[in-house]
C-alpha cells in the first residue's frame, strides 16, 4: 500500500490535507488452488455435518461435500467477492443435498419389484430327482393308465378331451386315472421306503 495526500476537502473532512492510505494496485487475485485449500482447511467438517444432516448417511455427506469444492473449483474465476465463497459452498452443499434426496425419492417410486424367492439349487436337484422318479413309476404303469395319467396331468385335458383322444368312454377314462394314480401312488410309496 502507498500512502497518498489527498485534500480534505476532497473527502468532506475539515481540516487542510489528511493522509489517507489508498491501494495503489489491486491485490493479486487468489487462486482457485490455493482458496479451495483454505477454505477446506476451515469449513469441512462443518459441511459435511450440514450435509449428513440433510442426508441421514454420512458417506453420502462426505460426497456431496467433495463435489461442492470440485464445483467451486471450477467456478473460481467467476466468484466476484472470495469472502462469499463460504456462502457459495454451503448453498453448493444444500443444493446437492436436496437433489441427492430428490434422486432417491425417484429411485424408490420406480423400483422394481423384487423377485420372489427362488429355490435353491439342491431344491432343484431334489425336483428333478423326483421328477425321474414319477416318470420310471409311469413307464412301469399300463399303456392305458399312463396314457390317461399324461393326458390329465401333463397335458391337462379335461376327461371328455381324453375320451375323445384315446377313443374311449369318460366313464373307462376315470377308472384308468383311478387306477393309475393309486399304482402310481403305490410305486413311488414304496420307492421313497428304499
């Protein structure tokens, strides 16, 4: 700073000439790097408190924290008064947050609904097994038993599309079923004592 004499009147004061100092040259500008580690030094924790305060999660605080001095950062050359970067970086923060959450409601709304359980792998093992089983027991039963047991069953026929289909009546259709089932029954029974 010089020191420059300026006339009283010059400044509404009273008497002849006063010294007054005056900035010759305007002080350098502060860089973004150097600003951004400064104001990290003093007011981190306390936007991350804000943040994780807003947002329940502190991980997530610590983000929306670290991106508001990116962004800062980046705006540096276009912040007029360096004394308001406090007050930029804590609506930065706000702003960040409010949009984290409003991200999140988004997420929730549309979430997929989840998939019912699915069994486990020695569960399907089992059901294949199972199923050899009742597939030997059908072979071991007669032609015309099995034959109505797959069409009622496997294909799911009513009882007179099974009549029609094996060219008998539906009263000779629910005595083969009754029949089969009962042997069936009967081999896989006497299979599962084994």
């Amino acid at each position: 700073m010089s020191v420059t004499t300026i006339a009283a009147g010059q400044l509404g004061l009273t008497a002849e000439t006063t010294t007054v100092p005056v900035l010759s040259r305007p002080a350098p500008p502060i860089s973004a790097d150097d600003a951004v580690t400064a104001l990290y030094l003093a007011h981190y924790s306390g936007l991350v408190r804000l943040a994780a305060l807003l947002l329940d999660d502190a991980g997530a605080a610590e983000e929306v924290v670290q991106d508001a001095y990116v962004r800062m950062h980046g705006s540096w050359r276009r912040i007029r008064d360096p004394q308001a970067a406090v007050g930029y970086l804590r609506t930065t923060v706000l702003n960040l947050a409010r949009s984290r959450l409003r991200h999140q409601q988004v997420v929730r709304r549309h979430a997929p609904a989840p998939l019912p359980d699915a069994p486990s792998a020695e569960q399907g093992a089992l059901d294949r097994l199972e199923h050899r089983r009742v597939v030997a027991a059908l072979r071991g039963l007669p032609e015309r038993q099995r034959e109505c047991l797959v069409l009622r069953y496997y294909a799911d026929l009513s009882e007179a599309q099974i009549a029609a289909a094996m060219g008998i009546s539906p009263g000779a259709v629910k005595s083969h079923a009754s029949r089969g089932m009962a042997a069936l029954r009967s081999a896989l029974e006497a299979h599962h004592a084994d």
